[in-house]
C-alpha cells in the first residue's frame, strides 16, 4: 500500500525512484524542534561575531551607530551649552557691559562713551545727586582723557533687578577701583540689553587761585568758558565740571603770569563730587614786568619838585621854608616780590631808598641848611589782572588804604 501510495504522488512520465538510505543520512534536515547554528561572520572591526538567534547582524550595528549617534548629540549640547555661557559672559553679561565702556574710555573714545546707556544724564538727575546741576561738560571729551590701562572685571554680583560689576585699573601710572551699578534695559531678540542704573559721570569742583585760565590733562580752560556765570564769573568761587569715571584729571596752571605744580585727581566713584583747590604761584617773568612797573612809577615819583610827592610813599618833611624846590632821585629801588592775594596779587612791604637835595630857609633867622641824605620808605602794593590779562598795580605806603 505504502509502494501505491507513493506512486500516486507522482506526475506522468516522472521517475518515481526513491533516495536510498545513504543520500538520505548526508543531506538530512535537522530534526523538528532544534535551532541550527548561525554562522560565524566578521563584524566591521575584523573580529569574529555571532548574531543573536533570529536576530540579523545589520540590525544589531544599528543599534550600536544609534547609541554612537545619541552621545555625539548629547557631548555637542553640552559644548554648545558650555560655548554658549562664555559666549555671553564674554559679550551680553553685564559684566561685558562694563568692560565695552572702560575699553571705549581706554582707547579715548569719550563722544562714544557718552552714547552708552545710562552715561549721559540730566540736569534734575545731578540735582537729585546733590550735584551742581549746572556743571560743565567740556572735559567729556578725547582731548581731557588720560590713559587707562590693565582693565579687569573682578566681580560681578546681582541683588533683585540690580546688578554690581567691580572692576580694577590703572589711571595713569595709579591703580584704581570702582563699581558699577548695571540692570536690564530690554532685549535684542533673544540678547539682553543693559544701561547703567547710576551713571559713571562724577563732578570735578575747581578752584582755582590766581589765575582765569588753567589746563587738565594738558586739555587748556579759561572759568570764563565753563562757569555758569560765564565772562561775570567771580574769580574766587569753584568751576563744577563733569567727568569720567574712572579716569585721572591733573590740573595745573601755566601762563606767563602764574604757574603751580600739577594736582592729579582720581575720579573712581560715579556721582560722586570731588573738590579740588589749586593756588598758584607768580612766574619769574611775571615778577620781573612788577618789578620795572614799580621802578617806572618810583622815577615818576622822583620827578616832583615837591617835599611830599603826590601818590608815592616816600616824602620829607621839615619845619622851615625851602628855598629852592627839591630834587629827588631813587637811590636803591625796593626789590619787589609778588604773593597770592585772594584772585589777584600783593607786594608785600617792601624797603627802598630815595635820595633828596634841597636847601632849607630858616625863618626865624633866614639861615638856610643844605640837604643831601638819604631817605628810607617802605611801600606795599597791589597787583589786577583784568579780563584781557593785563595787570594793573597800585603802590601805596602801608596803612594809607
């Protein structure tokens, strides 16, 4: 039945032979229920691998360039996460603020430092300060900067909207200190922008003794230029001017008539005031000029034929008529010397000698007595500069004012 059954299966004209038992054992299929073997492969690497059962190789590398994938992406968001911080430390912070300000002061851009928020400021602001809201602006420029260098952001610390950035310098050849108070102004996209919230400018009161013009940082002023009461302004009283802070401000005065050594003010506070005195001393030249106007006013004086000349401080005084008019000469002029007086100048007393001949009738008898001596005096004097700085002098004998 077996052999018929077999035979049925068959199509026409196929041979219907049977695989003997050898052909069987060499090609058989494994048995039902056993899993065959994978075979070996080599990986990408050169090593030899097995895959999974029912897993095939390629699936397995794609879970490893997946993972590979993942930790690229996650090391590239920190990078740019790390990337990004210093970026804004080193440009939107604050912090970079402060430092874009104190780089435009350095290189002297002062026009372009007055454009940075929150620097410029009102009248009602200083006043608010308690500030001479009338101060002068003219030292905000290039020409009354001095040099600023080794510019350092040291600290940075926010408290509510207000941010403090603390910065070191040096002003000159003086190392300095200041804080700035900084907040918000808004947002460029997604940039913050920032403005001071107290304005860096400071207030600079000068005084100046003895003298209508005078120089900062090399930069020349006159008070009648910066004072508020302009070409009126009273010698005597202080010039508020605004400046930079930081920045170093020396002032001194040099003019044919009166010189002192410079005075270096180191403006390291914003709003502050920073009263500054300044006396000067007359030049050599200057004494020189008091001293011909006084030998010229001295001859004048001898030319009187009088025994008291008019306006001058030397004289001779006798009890008896004269019998002819005397004649007077300067014997040794007084050396003169020039000291501050308020806004102007003094000659202090000062000794010289005149010389007198005359003849003295006597009248109880008509005798006369030649005179030829010597006569000491003593002289003071005053010295104005005028608006056109020509200087006016007055001598007198001390006590006759």
């Amino acid at each position: 039945m077996e052999r018929e059954a077999l035979d049925a299966s068959t199509p026409e004209g196929a041979s219907s032979s049977v695989p003997s038992a050898s052909m069987i054992d060499t090609v058989s299929a494994p048995p039902v229920g056993t899993v065959q073997a994978a075979p070996a492969t080599v990986d990408d690497l050169g090593q030899a691998t097995t895959a999974a059962p029912g897993i095939p190789l390629r699936a397995t590398g794609l879970a490893r360039d997946l993972v590979a994938i993942s930790l690229a992406v996650v090391v590239l968001l920190a990078a740019m996460g790390v990337g990004g911080f210093f970026l804004y430390r080193a440009l939107y912070s604050p912090s970079a603020f402060v430092q874009h300000y104190l780089s435009l002061l350095s290189t002297g851009h002062a026009a372009d430092a007055l454009e940075v928020p929150g620097v410029a400021i009102d009248r009602s602001a200083l006043q608010a300060a308690g500030l001479p809201e009338n101060a002068s602006d003219a030292l905000l420029r290039q020409a009354a900067l001095a040099t600023l260098t080794d510019v350092r952001i040291i600290s940075e610390t926010t408290s509510g909207a207000t941010t403090e950035v603390t910065a070191t310098y040096k002003a000159g050849r003086y190392p300095g200190t200041t804080t700035f108070s900084v907040r918000r102004e808004g947002w460029a996209g997604f940039i913050p922008t920032w403005r001071f919230a107290r304005s860096p400018l400071a207030v600079v009161d000068l005084t100046v003794h003895g003298s209508m013009s005078f120089q900062v940082n090399n930069f020349r002023l006159d008070k009648r230029q910066v004072a508020p009461a302009g070409s009126s302004v009273d010698p005597a009283k202080a010039v508020p001017m605004l400046v930079f802070s930081p920045g170093l401000y020396s002032v001194r005065v040099d003019t044919t008539i009166s010189y002192s050594q410079g005075v270096a003010v180191l403006s390291d506070a914003p709003m502050k005031n920073v009263p500054v005195q300044l006396q000067t001393k007359p030049t050599d030249k200057f004494v020189s000029v008091v001293q011909d106007r006084v030998n010229d006013f001295l001859n004048q004086c001898a030319t009187q034929q009088v025994l008291q000349p008019t306006g001058c401080p030397f004289g001779y005084v006798v009890n008896n008529r004269i019998a002819d008019p005397p004649q007077w000469s300067i014997k040794t002029p007084p050396k003169v010397t020039v000291v501050p007086d308020g806004e102007g100048w003094a000659i202090p007393p000062t000794g010289g000698t005149a010389h007198i001949v005359v003849d003295i009738l006597a009248i109880y008898d008509g005798s006369i007595t030649h005179v030829d001596e010597d006569v000491p005096f003593t002289m003071v004097g005053t010295i104005d500069i005028g608006l056109d700085g020509t200087a006016s002098i007055r001598v007198s004998e001390p006590g006759s004012d």
